[in-house]
C-alpha cells in the first residue's frame, strides 16, 4: 500500500492497497513443491509345502527333507523363480517390485 505525504499522490491512492516496490514490508507469497522417491519395505508371509517345492522341480522325492540346508536352498530357488505371490495394492508405484532371493526368512520348518 502506498503510504507517505507525498501532496502530489491523490487521496484514492494512498489508501487502495496497492505496495510501493520500495516498501520493504510487501508480503511476497510463494509455494514450493518437493518430489521424493521412496523405499517402501512390504513383509509378505509365505508358505509352500514339500509337495510344492517337488511339483516345482526344485526338490526331488529322493531329498533328505529333515536337512534344513536342503529346504532352505529349495525356498530361495523357489522365490528367485517368482513362484510366490507379489503384493500388490493396486498402485503401480508400490508393492511390484520383486522379492529378492538373498533377503527371506524361514519361520517354521514344519517338521516340529
């Protein structure tokens, strides 16, 4: 708003809510946007039979299937060869990335 004794600034004017350039008190409004990329982590459980492991071709009958080391081998081949469901919520963005075959944890052996 212009604002000072000038005699030759007319009285519509002074009070019309226009700023001076020189008026160091002009609210100068701005927005800013920010794009993020981010890393979602989705813990998906699991669970296959021996049976499954077999039909898939990555264990045979003839397996000692109490060697745990054996079932562990055979769980990673069957995530790296994308038998497991994906998560998926309908977001192309999120939850259809694939599972990696280095990163999985076996909760229960089923032989207890």
């Amino acid at each position: 708003m212009v604002r000072h004794g000038d005699p030759g600034v007319p009285s519509w004017l002074v009070d019309s809510g226009e700023a001076s350039p020189n008026d160091t008190s002009r609210i100068i409004e701005f927005s800013t946007s920010v794009t993020e990329s981010q890393l979602v982590t989705y813990n998906v459980n699991h669970s296959a039979s021996i049976q499954d492991l077999i039909d898939a071709g990555l264990l045979s009958s003839d397996d000692d299937f109490t060697d745990r080391s054996v079932v562990q081998d055979a769980i990673s081949e069957y995530i790296a060869n994308d038998f497991v469901d994906r998560f998926d919520d309908d977001d192309p963005h999120h939850g259809d990335s694939d599972y990696y075959d280095s990163d999985w944890d076996i909760s229960d052996y089923g032989d207890n």
